[in-house]
C-alpha cells in the first residue's frame, strides 16, 4: 500500500494525495483543490521542491552517497575515463570497448571551432573574466549549427551534444591562452581528451606539451567527479531554457552563467581567496569566529543537499596526494586542513551540518598545475557539460515537463491611478 497525503481543507473536504515512490517523499499539491482554487507551494530557491523525474544521477545527501545512472562516484573516479563517464551519463550504460572507441572518435572529430569563435574572443578584454569568454563562445555556437535548432531531431540532438562535448576544451583554452596573451593551440588528434585539453592551455612554440601521467589522471578525476549533480543551479538554469524549446547550446551557454555564481561553481575560486586571504595557519580561529559572527562564509563548506561529507571532496582530497608529488605541495593546503579540522569539531558547523564539498580541495589542486584562479571554474564547466548534455536531452524528450514558468505570492499594491506628472 503506497503511502498518501491526507489534506483537509477549511470546507471540511478532505484528499487523499499519492505520495510519489521516487528517491524523496513528494505529492503533487496542484491536485488539492480548495474552495478558493487549488494550492500551490511556497519554496524559495526550491529548497524542498522536485521539478522533474530523473534517471541519470542519484544523491543520497545524509548518506554523502553519488552515483551515475546507479554506478558509484568512488568506483567511476578511480577506474572509468572522463568520456566514458560522459557515454554513460548520455546513453545510461558503460560503453563496450568497440562504443568507447567509436564514441572517443566521434567526440575528437569535433574538437575545431569555428575561426569566427575564435575572433569572439579575441574581441574580448585580455583581463576579462574567461567564463564569460567561455559563455559567449558556446551560446554562439547555435549560429554556426542551425540544425541544433531542431530539438525534436533525434539525430541533431546526438551530434550537437557531440560537438559541444568535443570543442568546450577546445573554447576554455582558447579563453586562456587569451587572458595570457599567448597565441592559440589547436586541437592534436594524436593526444586524448584530457591530454589534448592540457596542451591545449600549455603547449609552448618550442616543444610539444605532454603532460606527466600523473596530472593528466588527476585531472582526468577531477572531470569524472565534475560531470554531473542532479538538479544543481546550473543544471537546473539548463532545464529552464531548454523546457523553452531552445538547443543545447544556447542551454549549455545559461548554465555556464549559473555556474559562475560564487555560491555555485565559482567556489572554487573563492575558497582560494579565503585561503589567501587567512594568510597562515595560527590566523585560522580567528577566521572561523569570523564566520560564526556571520562576516564570513566558510566557502568549500555545505551544500543543499549533502548534510554530510561530500563523496567527491573525499576522493579530491586523495588526488592532492598524486598531484602534489609532481608540483610539491601547495603551501595553502596545511591552512585548508586546519580550517576542516576546527569546522568539523566546532558546534556552528556541527548543527548546521557543514562539511567541505566539492570546491574546497579542488582549487588547491588547479593552482598547484599554474592555473590563474579565474580558470577554476572553466576547469568545473568543462566536464559539467557532459551532465548538463544529458540533462538537456532528458529534458527536452520527457512527456511530463511543461515551459518552467513558476508562480509568485504577489506583495506589491493593487489597482492604483496613474497620477499626473504635476501631482507627483
Ligand atoms: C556547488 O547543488 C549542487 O549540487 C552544487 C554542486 C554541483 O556539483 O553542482 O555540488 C557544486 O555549488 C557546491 C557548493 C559550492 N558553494 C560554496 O562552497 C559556497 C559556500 N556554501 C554556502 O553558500 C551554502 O552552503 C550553499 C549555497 C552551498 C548551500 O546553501 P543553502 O542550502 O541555501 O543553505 P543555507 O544558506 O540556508 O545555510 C543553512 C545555514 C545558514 O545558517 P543559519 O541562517 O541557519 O544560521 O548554514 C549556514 C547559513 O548561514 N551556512 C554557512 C555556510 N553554508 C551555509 N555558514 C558559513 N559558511 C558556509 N559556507
């Protein structure tokens, strides 16, 4: 017998609501109707709110478990490769050999962008931000690809996933190498996904660029734990435009603007400015007090839905480890540690919940490979595009979903006269 919602309403009717048998306990409330007409809910920021049926990625936040189409994030990390797990979270399986390999060809063929991108951002400032760059290069890319307009074609959809997947390294290194002022690498058919991306950013006009294994797998981890959230911010900001009817591009370009958030992807970016910024270990209970009082927000710490450690800020923690026996150990680190030692045992955090997520480690690794921290979050919508690909194609095909167009509880005054100018 499936569990229902009992709702009396002020005229003493009563309903009996199904309670959905999904992952969260949740009703469909637009069904209770009342006298004055039926009930929606109130839930800022969707805190408590399911806006969809989901089969591609599960969050169990008490338990800190993840998983991709049921496959644990721990398991992915340490034995799958970035574009496997991008086929995976597409298509819902792990790819035969023979699909891996056909799969890795088809998303390298699509690794040139368009010279007229290139000029896009060349026409930006050297010093602007390279999410933005990043954001233009992709919503611009519905222009270059018509066909990525026909959302209904099953084939149009498959190949422009499959083009954003293979030119957004290509785009985030261009964004770099512009912030530098160094020319643009092109993509090298001989090297890997992530091996191209990383030449992409630091290949000199002297030598061929390879990078030592170490930082490639390293990396390679950190796009596998990046790839996708359920219903994050940025996924979410997908969903919206593409339940418009738009393409992936266009969807891809709004989630890349949600990213940006400081409370979002752009954590990353922040926790090392507040590493920075606390300067050495003994200034670290000072800081912390800082943040009880409210001056501060403890970035890398909480999350909506992970009330406990967040899986991936454990396995990235581990791969500082790799990375650092090739760059030596970045100094911020020890600060990092004791500010995760005070906040697991201090009451503020305890009560609250707050563990460290997936951007509190993270950023100690991207400076550690010489990244400019304004890349941080680039290097976290890179791999979120093979998420927000699959998130956009469940969108768009599924029978339930309606144009997102929220209601409001309205505050503001009713029905007042235009008043003349003299009279104001
Ligand atoms: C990502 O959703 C996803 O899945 C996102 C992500 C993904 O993969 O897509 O996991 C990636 O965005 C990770 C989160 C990165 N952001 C940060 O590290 C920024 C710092 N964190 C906070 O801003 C906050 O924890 C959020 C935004 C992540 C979550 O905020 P919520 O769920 O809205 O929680 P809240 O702000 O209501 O906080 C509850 C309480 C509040 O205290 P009280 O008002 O009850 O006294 O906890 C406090 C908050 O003030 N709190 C913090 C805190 N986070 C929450 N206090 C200090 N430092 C913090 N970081």
């Amino acid at each position: 017998m499936s569990e229902t919602l009992q709702v009396s309403t002020s005229g003493g009717a009563s309903h009996d609501l199904p309670i959905t048998d999904g992952t969260i306990r949740a009703t469909d409330l637009k069904k209770v109707p009342t006298a004055a007409g039926p009930l929606a809910t109130y839930d800022p920021g969707f805190m408590n709110t399911a806006a969809c049926r989901s089969a591609i990625t599960f969050i169990d936040g008490d338990e800190g478990i993840l998983e991709y189409r049921g496959y644990p994030i721990d398991q992915l990390a340490a034995r799958a490769s970035h574009l496997e797990v991008a086929y995976l979270l597409l298509y819902g399986e792990l790819p035969t050999a023979a699909q891996l390999e056909g799969w890795e060809k088809q998303v390298n063929t699509h690794r040139l962008v368009h010279e007229n991108v290139r000029d896009l951002i060349d026409a930006f400032r050297y010093d602007a931000h390279p999410m933005a760059k990043l954001m233009a290069g992709v919503a611009s890319m519905q222009t270059f690809y018509p066909s990525s307009r026909r959302i209904d074609d099953p084939e149009a959809r498959e190949l422009n996933m499959i083009r954003l997947l293979g030119k957004i390294p290509t785009m985030a290194a261009w964004a770099y190498r512009h912030s530098i002022g160094r020319h643009f690498v092109y993509p090298n058919d001989e090297l890997g996904y992530v091996d191209n991306f990383l030449a992409m950013l630091f290949q000199s006009q002297q030598r061929v660029y390879r990078a030592d294994p170490r930082v490639s797998r390293a990396l390679e981890v950190l796009f596998i734990l990046h790839a996708d959230h359920e219903q994050n911010c940025s996924t979410n900001a997908v969903r919206a435009v593409a339940s418009a009817g738009n393409d992936v591009f266009t969807s891809a370009g709004a989630g890349i603007g949600a990213l940006f958030g400081p409370l979002h992807g752009g954590a990353n970016e922040a926790v090392l400015a507040m590493l920075r910024g606390i300067g050495s270990v003994d200034r670290v209970p000072e800081f912390i007090e800082g943040v009880k009082a409210g001056r501060a927000k403890l970035m890398g710490f909480g999350h909506r839905v992970y009330k406990n450690y967040d899986p991936r800020a454990r396995i990235i923690k581990k791969a500082c480890d790799d990375v650092f026996e090739v760059t030596g150990v970045n100094p911020l680190l020890s600060i990092a540690q004791e500010l995760e030692r005070i906040a697991l045992e201090d009451e503020y955090f305890v009560t609250r919940r707050l563990y460290p997520n997936v951007d509190f480690y993270s950023g100690l690794i991207y400076e550690a490979l010489r990244f400019p921290p304004e890349m941080f979050t680039v290097l976290f919508a890179v791999p979120r595009t093979a998420g927000w690909c699959a998130q956009w194609l469940e969108g768009v095909t599924d029978p339930e979903q309606k144009i997102m167009r929220p209601r409001q509880i309205y505050t503001g005054p009713r029905e007042r006269d235009f008043v003349p100018m003299a009279q104001r």
